[in-house]
C-alpha cells in the first residue's frame, strides 16, 4: 500500500499497486471497496444476462430454420466443406504455378 502526499489541504490517497482505493475524495476505504465489488457484480451479472437473451435468440433462429426446412444434414455439410477445400486447394496451386513461372520465366507444372 502506498500513500501519495497530496497537495496542501487535500486528504492522502491510498493505493494498491496501481490500483487507487482511497482517493481522498470523502468516501472511506471500505465503502469505496464494497461500492466496486457491487458495481462489478452488477456489471458481471448484466454481462451474463445479455449473453442468455444473445444465446436464447440464436436458438430460437435455429429452430426457426429447422421449422421451415432451411437446414442440411451433417454429411451434406461436410461434403460441401470438402468441395470448398478442393476448390481453394486448386485456386492457390494455380497461383502457386504462376508466380512460379514469373520468377523464373518459364512453366512449371510442379505444382
């Protein structure tokens, strides 16, 4: 704990660290340490309260789409993921294939 001589006529302020716990100001350490914890309680529990409503939203969009059959079965998505792959693979081989053959002026088929 440190504490700060203020200027003249002003009350110390108490430090933990960094951290200020009594600035000086009129309100006593403990209070101003419960006021904190409360406020991030507070804090923490709207926190916590608007991941649910983010959370209770997103699935009831889900089933939204599962009601109106906007869904795919799992081997369709991973069928689709592996056509995405197979797509990007060729698309940056290609790229490689070209600054290849930019670099050294003639085609290369290692890629």
């Amino acid at each position: 704990m440190n504490v700060v001589i203020p200027a003249k006529g002003r009350d110390p302020a108490v430090t933990w660290g960094d951290v200020p716990i009594y600035d000086g100001g009129g309100r006593p350490p403990r209070a101003q340490v419960l006021h904190d914890l409360i406020r991030g309680y507070v804090d923490r529990r709207r926190q916590a309260r608007n991941y649910d409503d983010f959370v209770r939203r997103k699935v009831e969009l889900g089933g939204m789409d599962w009601d109106v059959s906007r869904h795919v079965s799992n081997e369709e998505a991973q069928a689709a993921a592996a056509a995405r792959r197979e797509r990007l693979l060729q698309r940056t081989a290609a790229a490689m294939t070209g600054e290849l053959a930019q670099a050294t002026g003639t085609s290369s088929d290692l890629c």
